[in-house]
C-alpha cells in the first residue's frame, strides 16, 4: 500500500515522540486499519506484522462494541497483561484510517501511554 508522504513523515514523527516521553515504550507500530504497518520502531523481539495486523482487529473489535453498546466511535483500546500494556488509538483521516499501537513494561504509566498516542493521532490526523 502506497502512503502519502506527509503521512509518512507525520507517522515517523509519531513514532519517533512516542517512543522517547512514554517511560518504558518497547514497541510504536502505525498501521493502516487493514493492518499493513505504515511505521514502527521495536525496542524488543515483537513482531511488527503480527502486531499492525492484531491491531486491525482490534481496533475493529472496539469499534464494534462502542457500537453496539450505544456509547459512540471507539477512541482506543487498552490491555493491561502480566508484563506491561498495549495501548491502541484510532487515527480518523479523510483519506486513510490508521492505527497506533504502544506496547510498554510495567513500569509505563498508562495515563501518559493514552496522552502520547492522543497527541500523535492529533498530528496525524492534521498531517
């Protein structure tokens, strides 16, 4: 899938502030809502295809249940497992509908996970 490069650049930028304010970040993956990575940045051994397409289903899972449960569009979706969280925050575009997903220890406070990737989705949507 071919990205337009202000798209690009706007998720290299994301990636790139997400991974230095969020304490403890091992993984920022953005990826098109069919699961296609855009850009990502691995601190660890997970796998970022496995990760952009999980993500897909997920967000598509969250969205279905703000749905479903008539509480509106679904913003993010937030694991918490026995090593650390993964945050996952919806990016609306005209033109493309994307993903970013954060994937931090234990010792990442979840509050500044949810900040970061809403101050990314922000920048991206406006890119």
């Amino acid at each position: 899938m071919k990205v337009d490069p202000k798209v690009q650049y706007a998720s290299d930028n994301a990636v790139a502030l997400i991974m230095r304010e969020v304490k403890g970040a091992k993984a920022v993956v953005i990826s098109t809502e069919d699961g296609f990575e855009v850009c990502s940045r691995v601190e660890n051994t997970a796998e970022v295809n496995r990760l952009s397409a999980m993500a897909s289903s997920m967000a598509a899972l969250g969205a279905i249940a703000g749905e479903e449960s008539h509480i509106g569009a679904c913003d993010n979706v937030v694991i918490a497992a026995a090593s650390g969280h993964i945050v996952m925050r919806q990016v609306r575009r005209n033109d493309i509908s994307l993903v970013i997903s954060v994937v931090a220890g234990r010792e990442a406070i979840v509050g500044q996970m949810l900040y970061f990737s809403r101050q990314a989705s922000r920048a991206l949507e406006l890119a």
